[in-house]
C-alpha cells in the first residue's frame, strides 16, 4: 500500500492550494483518511479528517480556511487550502486508516511541502 501525496508549494499569503493524496495497492476499503502537519521545531499536528460517510473535522487553526474531502472511487483524499497564512507553513502529510488482506492499520504518505512566503 501506498500514499502518494502532492499539490505543495511556494504561495504568497493569501492565496490558494489544492493538496492531493492517493492511496494504492491491495486495498479491501478505508476508513477515515486524514492531514496532519509538521513545523520546523514543532510537533505533528492534526488538520483535518474525513470519514468513509464524508463527515468531515477541521482543527480551529484552518476552520474556515481549509476543506478536507475525498473521492472514494479513487481511494483519494484532498484538501482545499485558501487564505494561507505564513503560520501555515508545514510539510503536509496524508493518512488513511484502511484495511488490506492482513487487516486494518494505519498508513503515511511521504508528505509535501507548502510554504506561505511574500
């Protein structure tokens, strides 16, 4: 199994990026699929998730900011990130807990940089 995470970058504050994440390999379905980021100097931290049902949770950071969804024919998770703020800075990382012919656990993707720079 497989995340393959993309869509980061270098943006002025204010402006706009879209993250992707697809999940690939022997997959018999998945759960909840989330972002976490990470800070220089500073602990993950969790952004958004989504379950299999589309209910979606957002940390008060991006509330507002940010909208976590996911395409489940695609087994692809994304998140809309407007109105970036320089604080927003982090290497980005996809999760997904999903289930393979070995059971349920828990998988990263290698994570993406985005970096809110004038």
């Amino acid at each position: 199994v497989q995340l393959q995470a993309s869509g980061g970058g270098l943006v002025q504050p204010g402006g706009s990026l879209r993250l992707s994440c697809a999940a690939s390999g022997s997959i018999a379905g998945i759960n909840t699929m989330a972002w976490y980021r990470q800070a220089p100097g500073k602990q993950r931290e969790l952004v958004a998730t989504v379950t299999g049902g589309g209910f979606t949770d957002h940390a008060d950071s991006v509330k507002g900011r940010f909208t976590i969804s996911r395409d489940n024919a695609k087994n692809t998770v994304f998140l809309q990130m407007n109105s970036l703020k320089p604080e927003d800075t982090a290497v980005y990382y996809c999760n997904a807990y999903l289930r393979t012919g070995l059971g349920w656990g828990t998988y990263w993707g290698q994570g993406t940089q985005v970096t809110v720079s004038s």
